[in-house]
C-alpha cells in the first residue's frame, strides 16, 4: 500500500508537472502521496490487527544446549 501510493502520485505530480510546466507541483503531489500513505499505513489501525502474530514463548536460560555438551561429529 505505501509504495503503491507514492508510485501513483508520483506518476500523477509528473505528469501535472511536465503539462503545468512546475516542478514544484511535482513536489507537492508526491510530498502529499508520501503523507497519506503515512497515515494509512503507519498508524495502528484495527483493520490491520484483525490476525495478530502468535509470538513463541520465552525460553529459560537453563535449558539451551551449551556448545560444549554437545558431540563433535568428525567428517570421514
């Protein structure tokens, strides 16, 4: 969605651009994509928390192996 909507106004301000004859107007519309595309995609939004991640839990310190336990297989 974020690149989708900069890629869009960016075509868009080109093009109003290059027809206008400003550069700057360029600038704003792509600044504006940048800006919205901000604000739908980098706030919290529910829409996106519907299906949240189920994170693995924490492991204790203790039950890891340590390299030093573990057998050395040699390569024949």
């Amino acid at each position: 969605i974020f690149q989708g909507i900069i890629l869009v106004s960016a075509v868009i301000g080109f093009i109003y651009g290059y027809i206008a004859e400003q550069f700057g107007w360029t600038v704003y519309i792509v600044m504006a994509g940048f800006a919205l595309s901000c604000l739908l995609t980098l706030l919290s939004w529910p829409t996106y928390r519907h299906n949240l991640l189920k994170w693995l839990a924490v492991q204790e310190l203790g039950t890891e192996d340590k390299p030093a336990e573990r057998e050395l297989k040699q390569h024949t």
